[in-house]
C-alpha cells in the first residue's frame, strides 16, 4: 500500500516538474515576424537543450537561442563554427516581453557561413 501510495504522489507532483521545461520549448514566448541583430559573440554554448550564444548589441547583452543540438548540426553549425569575439548575425523571432532581451534564432550568419538551423522557418525569411 505504501508503495502503491509514493508512486501517486510521484505521478501528481511530476507536472509540476514538466511545466516549466514545458514552456520553454515551442514558440509560444516569441512575437510573430522576424527580427534581426548583429553583434558580438561574447559566450557560446553548443550542447544541449539548444544551442545559446550570448550575443553583444552595443553594450546590451542578447540572448540567442539556436536549435537543439541534433539539429543545429545537421545545419552545418557545431562548435568550430563560432567563437567568442566574432561578429554575428542573427534572423528569428524575439521575446513578446520586451524587457527580456532573448530571441530564437532561425538562421545566423557567422564568419561569412549561413546556417538555417530552422529550415522550415528560415524559407519565410526571404519572403518577409
């Protein structure tokens, strides 16, 4: 019986766990539209769960979100790719909370090299 008991309080308390690794994943967070800015490389982070660099746009610390690994190296970007101190530019779509300064990236263009690491989403960059 106790066992039977500790494994519904696991399964109730399990939700509250998923919900904020939940949120962070999909596009719910961001605005429609794109958004692009160019900047610095200051840190650069290639593993999992995505794939970050924080980027500096004149003095104001960006953080950008590529895909999760898998998919950013199918892209072509791994950590040869890019380094702290090389300029960036990055096309995705920035956070609704305009006091977060965060976007999700759909292509960056790093040392003259292009990476769609959103493909599907990057087709609509040309049209936007």
């Amino acid at each position: 019986m106790k066992l039977r008991s500790l494994l519904f309080a696991a399964l109730l308390a399990s939700p509250a766990f998923a919900g904020p690794a939940f949120a962070h994943h999909g596009w719910s967070w961001t605005e429609t539209g794109f958004f692009q800015l160019e900047g610095i490389i200051k840190d650069i982070h290639v593993g999992n769960p995505h794939v970050t660099m924080d980027v500096d746009v004149e003095g104001t610390i960006w953080r950008v979100e590529l895909a999760p690994l898998a998919p950013t190296n199918a892209a072509g970007f791994t950590e040869a790719s890019a380094k702290a101190g090389d300029e960036v530019t990055a096309i995705g779509n920035r956070s609704s909370d305009h006091g977060e300064t965060r976007m999700k990236a759909v292509r960056v263009i790093v040392n003259g090299a292009t990476y769609d690491v959103y493909p599907d989403r990057a087709k609509a960059i040309e049209g936007a």
